[in-house]
C-alpha cells in the first residue's frame, strides 16, 4: 500500500485515551473501521477536531468493508 498522504489526501490521528496510535483515512467510513481495527477511543480529524469514537457508531457495523488505511505508530 502507497504511503498515506499519496493517493488520499487526508489522514485522521487515531488516539487511545492521550496517546496516539496511528493514523487512518479521513473519510467516515474509514475511521469507523479504524476504530473497529484498533480499539481507537478518540480521533483527530482533519480540520482538527477532536471527538470521541463513538460518533462512528452508527459506522461501526459489520456492513461497513471500507479499507480504513490504518498505518500504527
């Protein structure tokens, strides 16, 4: 896979607790699968906010097959 920031142009900081763990795609559904993935409690989107995983629940279903583009740190 092509580095982050190559063929998508945003990244989205994944966080457990203050800790930063890696970075995903920054699209919704790629972070709800990041999560899922990671057991992310906290993600930094792009714009910079700052919100809790569980704004992806609704994402967060077995339907959702997107490549998060999870890169850990």
């Amino acid at each position: 896979m092509k580095k982050l920031g190559t063929v998508y142009p945003y990244k989205a900081r994944l966080y457990k607790g203050k800790k930063e763990i890696g970075y995903c795609i920054d699209t919704p559904n790629a972070i709800a699968k990041a999560i899922m993935e990671t057991g992310a409690t906290m993600v930094k989107e792009y714009l910079g906010h700052i919100v809790l995983a569980s704004k992806y629940a609704d994402r967060m279903q077995s339907w959702n097959t997107c490549i998060s583009g999870v890169i850990l740190k």
